[in-house]
C-alpha cells in the first residue's frame, strides 16, 4: 500500500470515528432538555478525538503547546456563545450563527498575535465568564418542545465534524501545534446545533440550550489547563486521559448539583 493511501484511509477512519462521537452526543442533547443538552454537548466529543489524532502524529510537547493555544480560544467560544443567544431571540438560524462565528473567527484572530503563558490564558477564561455568565443567565430557562428528526440531521452533523477533523490532522505539520490547537477547540458541535435545531424550534430553545453551556465550558477550560501541565511531565497518554476525567466528572457534578436544587424545590 502506497503511502498516499495509507494516509488518506487513515484520515477517512479518524473522520468517521469522531462524526459518530459527535452525531450521537448531539442526539441525546435534543432528546434531553436544554440542561442536559449543554453538558453533553460540552463535553470534549469535537476537540477531544482532534487531540487524539493529533497525540498520534506528534509528541507530548506538540500537544501540550497546542493546549496552550486551545486555552484562550475557549474564552472566544464563550462569547461565541453569548452572540448567539443574543441575536437568536430575534434572528434567523444563519444570521444568529454567522454572527456568533465571525465573533469567534475576530477573536481567534486577537488571540493568535498574542504569546500565551498558562496564567494568562486562565486569567482570559475567568474575565470571559465574569462577563457572560450573568449576561447568559435569563435565557437558560426555556422548555424544550418536541423536535421532529429530518433526513439531512445526521450527514450535515457528521459532515461538519469529519470536515474539521480533515482540517486538524492534514494541516497539523504544517501550521504547527498553535494554530492546531486553535482549530481543534472551533466549537463544531454548537454550530451545528444551531444550524439545525433553530429551524426546527425555534431561536429561544436553541439559544437555551447553548446559555446553558457555560459551566460545561468552565470545565473544558480547566481540562486544557490540565492536559498542558501533565502532557509536558507525563505525556500525552496521561494528559488527554486526565483531561478527559476532568470534563467527565465536572459536567457529572454540575448535572447532580442541579438535581439536587430540584429535589430542594
């Protein structure tokens, strides 16, 4: 077998495998309320096979500097979010995300002429959600009406994804690990929730839906902390599977500390 080959059937493999992560983490958010959907679309299904991917291509360090670069960007994603949620109220599925997007792409843009330390990029996460956290809090709460599957759901879902997944490893040699870890943390999974649940229920459940986000993003936040720390004195192995541990457990906590509000009502 040709060494193009390879490369390509390898390529395909990773694509499928991270849609099918993603395809089905999205199903169970529609299907789960606004609450449930946040923390399980915050969970690392998108970056983490990204990372994965790229464990196998790179070494420890590769990965641990593109954490670096990953942490800020998930304070972009947080305004992202915010945008969205905003323009969702009043706006088409198109405008609200292309909104949010551009927002995103501007503050990506920002992020990258700037040498990040660690510090600094935890200090970019904490002021991103002292701003949005509370600007996200009205929109939380909306109830999710019954969503009718249509037959272009799962291939565009998959699609988008498989596409980023394309991006991230074929351009990973030569863009080098920061912009990598940029492209790796582009928030696949919220875009294509909007795209396609807005049309279907409307911009205030969706919107909902990605306001509820916010703590499930504080915890991506502090795993790319972690995998950049431990990557670099334990290795890749350890730092994606402890960056793993901590979304996992963090969104678990959030979901019981808000059962337990509701049993408290």
């Amino acid at each position: 077998m040709s060494a193009d080959l390879a490369f390509i059937l390898t390529l395909a493999l990773r694509m499928a495998i991270t849609a099918a992560f993603v395809v089905t983490a999205s199903v169970i958010a529609e299907r789960s309320g606004p609450v449930i959907g946040a923390l399980v679309a915050t969970l690392p299904i998108s970056a983490g096979p990204s990372y994965v991917f790229l464990a196998l291509d790179h070494d420890a360090a590769f990965i641990a500097e593109g954490a670096l670069a990953s942490l800020p960007i998930n304070a972009a994603t947080i305004f992202l979010g915010l945008t969205y949620v905003v323009l969702a109220q009043r706006q088409s599925a198109i405008v609200s995300c292309l909104g949010a997007v551009a927002v995103w792409v501007a503050l990506a843009s920002a992020v990258r002429t700037i040498q990040w330390s660690l510090a600094g990029g935890l200090v970019a996460n904490a002021v991103a959600f002292a701003i949005c956290v509370p600007l996200l809090q009205r929109f939380r709460h909306v109830k999710m009406p019954l969503i009718t599957r249509r037959w272009y759901d799962i291939p565009l879902r998959a699609s988008l994804v498989a596409t980023l997944v394309a991006i991230v490893v074929t351009l990973s040699g030569w863009v080098g690990p920061k912009v990598s870890g940029m492209i790796a943390l582009f928030p696949v999974v919220f875009t294509s929730m909007m795209l396609i649940l807005q049309p279907r229920i409307g911009g205030p459940p969706t919107a909902a839906v990605i306001a509820n986000s916010a703590g499930g993003l504080m915890g991506l936040g502090i795993a790319i902390a972690a995998l950049h720390v431990a990557a670099l004195q334990f290795g890749s192995v350890v730092g994606l599977s402890l960056a793993l541990m901590i979304c996992v457990c963090w969104n678990l906590g959030l979901w019981w500390n808000g059962r337990r509000k509701v049993a408290r009502l």
